[in-house]
C-alpha cells in the first residue's frame, strides 16, 4: 500500500518522538512536566533515585525529537514541555486508529455477509 508523501513526512516526524517516549524514565519526565510545569534539573530529579547526570541526558534527548527545550535562568535551565510534538504523535496515531477501524469493519463486513 503506496504511502502519501504527507504520511510519510508525518511519520518520518513522528517516528523520534515515539523513539524518545519509549523509555520509562523519559516518559516519567514528560508526564512530569505535563503535571507540574517548567522543571530546572533539581525539580525533575527530587524524590527519584534517578541521578542529576541521567536526568540531564534523558532531558537532551527530548530535546533532540523536539519534545522539551531548556531555557537559561540565571545559573539554572528551567526546562518546559513544548506540547507540539505530542500533539502531532497524538494525530498520527489517530490516523492509524481510523485506518485500523475502516480494516475492522471490513472484517466484520465480510465475515457476517
């Protein structure tokens, strides 16, 4: 099935977004952010057993797919969600949700005539 250039600029976008996302404590920093707002390093290291160090690369690479950015404060960078590309991801896997139902109900379709 020929993919749309649209589709595949979508899932070329989409794909480091999921990569990023498919690791716990990359995901525990999103959801941390979300819930919480603009985190320095000490905000999204207190209470966890997760070093400084590791939160600070986890941190770059969500940056990398686009997920946060980190704003120089002073001595701190303050780092914040940038919703964007969970809005896109979101999107993308609403269309694979609507194909994925449109095969279903051909299915269904087919199996009750």
């Amino acid at each position: 099935m020929p993919r749309s250039a649209h589709a595949k600029r979508v899932l070329q976008q989409s794909a480091p977004v999921f990569a990023a996302l498919g690791d716990e404590t990359r995901l525990a920093i999103v959801q941390r952010l979300c819930a919480a707002g603009p985190r320095s390093i000490s905000g999204l290291t207190e209470g966890s057993a997760v070093t400084r160090q590791a939160i600070t690369k986890h941190l770059h690479v969500l940056a990398g797919a686009g997920l946060v950015r980190g704003v120089r404060r002073g001595r701190e960078r303050i780092w914040e969600l940038d919703s964007r590309r969970l809005d896109d991801a979101q999107r993308y896997l609403a269309e694979i949700s609507k194909h994925w139902d449109a095969a279903l109900e051909s299915l269904r379709k087919f199996v009750e005539d």
